[in-house]
C-alpha cells in the first residue's frame, strides 16, 4: 500500500501503526540441514514456519527483504470467508471434489485465523464484525442474490440487505444493496505477519531476513538452497515468494499480470451520534 509521507518512512501505513516487532535470527545461525526450507515471509510461509515447528519439524525460513515486505504487509486487512464468486461457478470451474473442499476450507478460513491470533496473542487489532459487499447499481444487485442464493445454499451465514439497511449501515443512500458475512472481519497485516514470525520462532523456526534464496535445486534426494553464499540442504522446500518473487530459480519462474490498486486511509471518523451533535 502506497500513502504519502505522513505515514512514515516507508510510506505504508500499515509500517507507522504495527506493534509487533520482529527480531530475525542472526546470520551465523543458518544451519546447514534442515527438515523444512521456507523462501519468503509473508502469511504463507510464516504460517507454514509455525505450524511445522508445531508439529516438530526444524525449519528455516529465508525472506529476502523484512518480515511481510510483499503482499502480507501491504494488503487491505480483511479476512475474508471465501472468494468473491457464486459457489456454482468456483464448483464449475474446480469440478465438484475440490471446489467443495475449496469453499468450505475458505468458509472456516475467519474462525482459523482469528483463533490463532487469539492462540498467540498477536497485538494486530483483530475485529471480527463481518463485511459488507455493495452494489453499487441493479445489476451488482443481481450479482449479490445469486451469491447469498448459493452461498446459503452451501451453508454460509450470509445476509442480503436492502437499500435502505445499507443506507444505514454504510451512511450513504448510494447503493442498491449489500450483502453481509458475518464470518469475516479485519487485521492489522503487517502486525499479523510479524506476530506470526514471533509464534514460528516461539515454537522453534528459524527466520533468517533479509536473506535471498539465489537458487534452489533438487539434488539425489533432498534440496539444496543457495543463499548469501552459503549452502542449506533441506527434506523439503516451500516457495512461498508469491509476485514478489526474486532471482530466477533454475526450477520455478512465476509469472503475473500486473493490477493498479489504490487504498486510502482517513483519521479516525467520528462515530455517528457525534457527527450530528
Ligand atoms: C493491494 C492488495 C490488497 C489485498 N487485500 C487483501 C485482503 O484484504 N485480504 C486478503 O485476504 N488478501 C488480500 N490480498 C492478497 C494477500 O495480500 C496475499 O494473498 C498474501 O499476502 C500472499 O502472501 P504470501 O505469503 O503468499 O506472499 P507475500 O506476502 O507477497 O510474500 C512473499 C515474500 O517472498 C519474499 N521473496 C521473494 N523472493 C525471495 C527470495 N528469492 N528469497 C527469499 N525471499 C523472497 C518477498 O520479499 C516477500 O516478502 C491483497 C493483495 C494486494 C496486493
């Protein structure tokens, strides 16, 4: 998230408001073996750093900039429930099996993450009052019966509220209607990346940033990672650099397409009642 001066150094809100801080491990501890490599920090490869050192794996995770430097530090903050499609058309496009799997894991996906923070204390304002998706015109409306159809159809809490329930809601009479999940809510990102970092090292990963992964290869039977010089031989290997991966690894090579997105953040409102006072 881009934002003027005014939010610090870095210009990212998310930079001048997160209260967890991080302390990476120190280079002279890189090991040489590990059960499980992780490249990348951001909710992928921190929350799979924290679950295996659960489970009682070693792991080593390398980031190449800071704690939640791509899409983890720089996202909206909302936990969503699932994607923002009608359940049929993920069913149609993902086959019957694993569009199922899909939605349900993505439905339990708030309770999952919102009891983890709780679990490890992560200070990432945590507020779980649902979301409201808006139609801005009919059709958008239309959009929105067909998603709270399907979706209550497949057993998700969602509520379609008219006009003027929106209008009450939001305070602007602008919209056709919303529709509202109960089951999501929103975080403090960067706050969330770090405290998860704070979790994996508290059950016993190692975090290594900033540290880039220079290439990573399959040799006999383990993996080999190069980074900063040093060789680190792994069981297993997770790539979790997302669009914001870094140098070109012999055997993976993503590629993306490039979206313009802007956030904006205001002071703090004024509640209602004050507003009119
Ligand atoms: C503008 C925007 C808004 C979004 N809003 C939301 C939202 O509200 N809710 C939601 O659920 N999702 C949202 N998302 C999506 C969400 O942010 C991402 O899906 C999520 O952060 C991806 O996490 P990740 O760990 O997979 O990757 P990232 O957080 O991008 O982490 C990848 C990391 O890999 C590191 N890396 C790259 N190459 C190397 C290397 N060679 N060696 C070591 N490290 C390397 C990078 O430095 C980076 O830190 C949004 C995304 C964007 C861009």
């Amino acid at each position: 998230m881009q934002a003027s001066g005014a939010f610090g150094s870095k210009g990212n809100l998310w930079h001048s408001t997160a209260r967890e801080q991080v302390t990476a491990d120190s280079a002279d501890a890189l090991p040489s073996a590990v059960d499980l490599l992780i490249i990348g920090g951001g909710f992928t490869g921190l929350s799979a750093a924290l679950e295996a050192a659960r489970m009682g794996a070693k792991v080593a995770l390398l980031e190449a900039q800071e704690i939640g430097h791509g899409g983890s530090g720089r996202n909206v903050g909302l936990v969503n429930a699932g994607l923002w499609l009608p359940p049929q058309e993920i069913i149609k496009t993902l086959g019957l099996k694993t569009g199922e799997a899909l939605i349900d894991t993505l439905g339990a996906a708030p309770a999952r993450v919102f009891d983890l923070i709780a679990r490890e204390n992560i200070a990432c304002e945590a507020t779980r009052n649902g979301t409201l998706h808006l139609a801005h015109n009919a059709a958008g409306l239309n959009d929105l019966k067909t998603r709270h159809r399907q979706g209550n159809q497949y057993g998700a809490p969602l509520q379609l509220l008219d006009a003027e329930e929106t209008a009450a809601r939001t305070g602007s009479p602008n919209f056709a209607g919303a529709l509202f999940d109960p089951r999501a809510g929103t975080i403090q990102p960067l706050t969330y990346a770090r405290g998860l970092a704070r979790a994996a090292q508290a059950a016993g990963a190692q975090i290594f940033a900033p540290f880039i992964v220079e290439d990573l290869t399959y040799q006999g039977r383990a993996w080999v990672a190069r980074a900063a010089g040093r060789e680190i031989t792994a069981q297993s290997a997770l790539i979790a650099t997302n669009a914001y991966h870094m140098t070109g690894f012999s055997s993976y090579r993503p590629s993306f397409i490039p979206v313009c997105y802007s956030q904006f953040a205001t002071t703090p409102l004024p509640h209602p009642c004050e507003r009119n006072s």
